[in-house]
C-alpha cells in the first residue's frame, strides 16, 4: 500500500498598500488561487495573506508562511515595480537568498511578448528551506502569463527541494521531469 500523498501548501501573498487597507478589493491573490485549481491534479491547500508595501512585511510574512505554515510554494503578487514602495524581490531574497535567475527571466521574456514596459518588472524566484518563493506581478492577465511560462519547471524544482510534490494536468501544462 502506498503512503497518502501530502497535500501541499502554497501561499499566496498580495503586498499592496491600497488591497490590505481595504481601499480596493485583492483581484490578483484569487488569480493565482484560481490558476491553481485548473493546473494542479494534486491535492493542495492555499495560505492567502494580503499585506502592506514594503520590505519588513513581505520579508516577514514569506519567513511565517515558510516556517510556521509549512508552504512548500511561496507565490506574491504585487511589489516588484520600479516604485519606491517595491520592495517584494529585496525583501524575497532576504527572506530566502538562494535565487534561481532562470524563474524572472523566463517571466519577463513571455511578459515583453505582450507589453515594452514589462522590462520595467523585477520578478525573481528563490529558495527557502524546502520551498519555493515566486514573485509575480500585479495583473491577473499577467499572473496567468508569468505562471504558463514557468510551470513546466515548478513541479521537478520543488522535488529536487524535498517540497510535496504536484502534478499538473497536461490539458493546460506538462510538467517536465527527466527519465529515470
């Protein structure tokens, strides 16, 4: 018999000043939820905060969904522009400072197919422990986009991490992971 596969926890993470004051509704955190339950056929359960701009809080907020909620996939939206409230991709590598440069290449190369000022964007990804830290930006449109472009790679990474591990259903994207 073989053992009952953990679930695994992904966190998601909207760093915007105007969502976490209740100024507007948060339309990008249930993006990245949404995205997940039509690519994933693993079971899952999503951590949402939704928190200010800025360094401290984003720093802080990866570091308790990392060891206090057990994420083994850390996603934040917002927070990765050339604003002076951006802080999102220092404050990712402060928290976890092992960075996997492909992760915000590969997402700015789909994002300037579409649009000149996504070189303007400083998404990155990096490692926490057993877990990955991916941050997006701020537009659902976007957030779908970057994802597409970097979920082949997702599941194989978070193996090679020791996180749980996720399938993908191949109908949106197959994941790849090297023959045995």
């Amino acid at each position: 018999m073989s053992e009952p596969v953990r679930p695994a926890v992904i966190g998601v993470v909207t760093a915007s000043d105007r969502a976490s004051a209740g100024v507007y509704e948060d339309i990008s955190g249930p993006a990245i939820e949404a995205y997940f339950g039509r690519v994933l056929t693993t079971p899952f359960r999503i951590e949402r905060r939704v928190i200010p701009d800025g360094f401290d809080s984003v720093r802080d907020t990866i570091i308790d969904l990392v060891d206090v909620a057990g994420c083994d996939l850390v996603l934040t939206t917002g927070g990765t522009g050339p604003s002076a409230r951006d802080l999102t991709p220092e404050a990712t590598l402060a928290a976890a400072p092992r960075e996997f440069p492909g992760f915000g290449e590969k997402m700015r190369a789909a994002s300037l197919a579409q649009t000149p000022t996504a070189i303007l964007s400083r998404q990155l990804a990096a490692q926490r422990g057993k877990c990955l830290v991916v941050n997006l930006p701020g537009s659902p449109r976007s957030i779908d986009l970057c994802l597409d472009s970097i979920m082949a790679a997702v599941p194989y990474c978070l193996e090679l991490m020791g996180a749980a591990r996720i399938d993908t259903d191949p109908r949106y994207i197959q994941a790849f992971r090297p023959k045995k």
